[in-house]
C-alpha cells in the first residue's frame, strides 16, 4: 500500500503494515519462529546493538506481529505500537512502563476488574499510589492530583455501564499536571473513538474482543507516538515478555480485514436491540451509547462516530430475576467475552466485577439485575426475539 496515498480505514485495515515474502503471497505470511539466523558473527553483533535492522528473537520482535502492528497504527492514527499477548498484558505493560516506587496514579473508578486489581493491588506492591475517581467529574480528576501523579487511566465507554468520558477535557488536566493520559478504547474500538486525536498519549485494546472477534485467540496492543513507545513500553516487553505469538497475530491481521463490516452490523443490532427493550416493563434501566437518553449523550456526539456493539439493561428482580432471564436465553451465549460473531451476555456482578464489594458495586452503578449484552451477526430480528422471550421468564 503506498504510504503517501491517505487511504480510509476500511481499505487500511485490509493492507496496511503488509510485506510480502519472495513468494509473493496474496495472505499476510505466517512466520512460526522464535529466532534468527544471521550471516556473520558482526551481523549478529549489529543487530544486538541495534546498528542496523532486523530481527533478532520473536519474543519482542517478529514479522508476523510487525505487520499486526502497523496495521493498527496506521488505523489508530498512531507513531508506533507493540503487540501483547492479551489485553491485560497491554494494560499492564502500558502501566508498569510509565510509573517506579512513589509515583501516583489516577484512574476512573469504573473499571474491568482485573484493571482495577493492577491499579489498586499489583501496582501498590511496588510502592506506587492510587486515587480513584468518576470519571464524569472533571472537578475529581482536578482534585485528585499531586506532585508524584504520573499516570491518568481511563476506559471509556466503561465496563459494563457503558458511561462514556470527556477524553479530551481530562487530557487537558493530565497534561497540565505533567502526566500521562492511557485509555483502554476497547468498547469504542479504532473505528469509533480515537483518543490520540483527542489528547491521549496511549491507547490499549484487547485485540481478543473485536479485532479477533471470532472467539478464536487472544492478544493485546499498545499504541502511542513513537518516542512513547521507545521510551516506555519497548524495553518492558523486551526485558519481561509478554508476547504475542506469531500465530495469533497472524489470526488478528485476518480480523482486522473484516472489522468495519462486523462492528457496523454489530452496532446496528446492537441499536435494534436497545430499541426494543427501551420501556420493557421486565427492565427498570437501559444503557446504550447510541441514544439520546444515555446520560452521557452530548460527551458521545462530541468523540464517538457511533454508538457501541454493546448495551446494557437492569432486569427487575435483582439476581435472581437476572438468571431466569439468562437461563431462558436459547440463541443467545452466557459468556465473559464481547465483540464476538456471536451475541453474548455477562451478568457482571457474579463474573466479571464479583470481586467488587457490594457497595462498590452499588457505587458503579452495577445491580444484581444488570445484564451486558454484547452484539453479534446473527439476524437482528431472531436476537430480539430471544431476549424478548427470555425476559418473559423473568
């Protein structure tokens, strides 16, 4: 693909970052090995000191991923990214590389509850501090600075409420405070939300949701300016290794050919869905990004290109009201993953939030009803239709 040629992200998510082999094959080539040869003992020595390019060993550095790599930087708008292994690889590899002993953090409080486990437990073994905040009030974000904060984190839309986040105006404080501003855009993904444009300094994704979004692997990717990259994250997956493997990032360059097509269907059945249930007498409450009455709507239209793949909705009857629901479901998969093929559903008090306390949990936002459902391919009409009955037995 010519790099000065400004191609859509449709078409650069089909042959950005692509180098074809001797053979010139028309798939992106497969290459399952951990190292390299090279021609000359002084060759090996330059590559090792980086004198002059090439691969060295495919725990940092392979073509396989170099190719996955600058296909999401080129539809990310990004310098530069590095592959992981899974999501929280990404979250933690982007964390770790920007904080030592005594430095600060301040992320949202609506988090994935392994997020939230690196940022309140793991991090704090190492001597770094946290402050948690909602993260739709500025004046927080404003307040819970300190001279050690170097760190800003955020997902936005949020896990599993779905709140959406200024990402621009709390850029604006983390750069003014000296920090630096990571945001997990997995439920906007690239093509509806792009917070470098908007301020941030790094992206991460599960490039498990999706990307792949066929339940086949997992994987992880971090993206930001170059010097972002070298400075902060190269030398971590390098020195501690978590690595993406060649094969599955093999599997997610073929995900990224068909993204835009399966995201629009998957946000159109997802806007069918939240339609239908909007009012239901069985559900006290309704979360979708893609409509008026979501409480963030004017942060949405401002950053978001569409809605999201993803809705939630509180069924009357707290947990138990909430499993008939989900055991009636004959279509529909009982899951923790989302952005699949596949429609899903996450009751995230018992999985994905279970090691929240009550009141957290309750603070969140996050009833024992609340139910995530996540978009798949299937008909939108028989998805309906489903849940409809299932809410019946609820």
């Amino acid at each position: 693909m010519p790099a000065s040629k400004n191609y859509r992200p449709e078409t650069r998510l089909v042959h950005a970052g692509t180098v074809r082999s001797e053979f010139n094959e028309t798939s992106e080539a497969l290459f399952l090995t951990q190292g390299y040869v090279y021609d000359s003992a002084e060759d090996c020595e330059a590559r090792f000191s980086g004198k002059i390019p090439g691969y060295v060993y495919s725990r940092y550095s392979n073509p396989t991923l170099s190719m996955f790599e600058q296909r999401m930087a080129a539809l990310e708008g990004a310098e530069a990214a590095r592959a992981t292994a899974t999501g929280m690889a990404a979250v933690t590899t982007a964390l770790m590389g920007l904080v030592r002993a005594s430095d600060h953090v301040v992320a949202a409080k609506a988090l994935f509850g392994s997020c939230r486990w690196v940022i309140e437990d793991w991090l704090g073994r190492f001597g770094v501090t946290s402050t948690l905040v909602d993260g739709k009030d500025l004046e927080q974000w404003k307040k819970a600075v300190r001279k050690e904060t170097k760190v800003f984190f955020m997902e936005t839309p949020t896990n599993p409420t779905l709140e959406v986040y200024d990402i621009k105006a709390v850029a604006d404080i983390a750069r003014a405070a000296g920090a630096r501003l990571v945001v997990d855009n997995v439920f906007a993904t690239p093509l509806y939300q792009s917070p470098l444009q908007l301020g941030a300094d790094c992206v991460v994704y599960s490039a498990t949701k999706h990307i792949d979004g066929q339940g086949r692997v997992l994987g992880g990717v971090i993206l930001g300016s170059e010097k972002f990259i070298l400075d902060h994250v190269h030398q971590v997956i390098r020195q501690t290794g978590p690595s993406l493997s060649p094969f599955n990032a093999w599997v997610l360059l073929k995900g990224l050919e068909t993204l835009s097509v399966r995201v629009k269907r998957q946000t159109e059945t997802a806007g069918a869905v939240a339609n239908a249930l909007a009012g239901h007498k069985k559900i006290s409450r309704l979360l979708y990004p893609g409509r008026s009455d979501h409480p963030q709507a004017d942060v949405v239209k401002k950053q978001m290109k569409a809605g999201s793949t993803l809705c939630s909705f509180e069924v009357k009857g707290g947990k138990e009201g909430a499993f008939r629901f989900l055991n009636a479901l004959e279509l529909i998969g009982i899951t923790n993953n989302l952005g699949d093929a596949k429609s899903l559903v996450t009751h995230p008090t018992t999985t994905t939030h279970q090691r929240l306390t009550p009141e957290q949990r309750a603070e969140l936002g996050i009833g024992d009803g609340l139910v995530r459902f996540s978009a798949g391919l299937e008909h939108p009409d028989d998805v309906i239709e489903d849940l409809l009955k299932a809410l019946d037995a609820a």
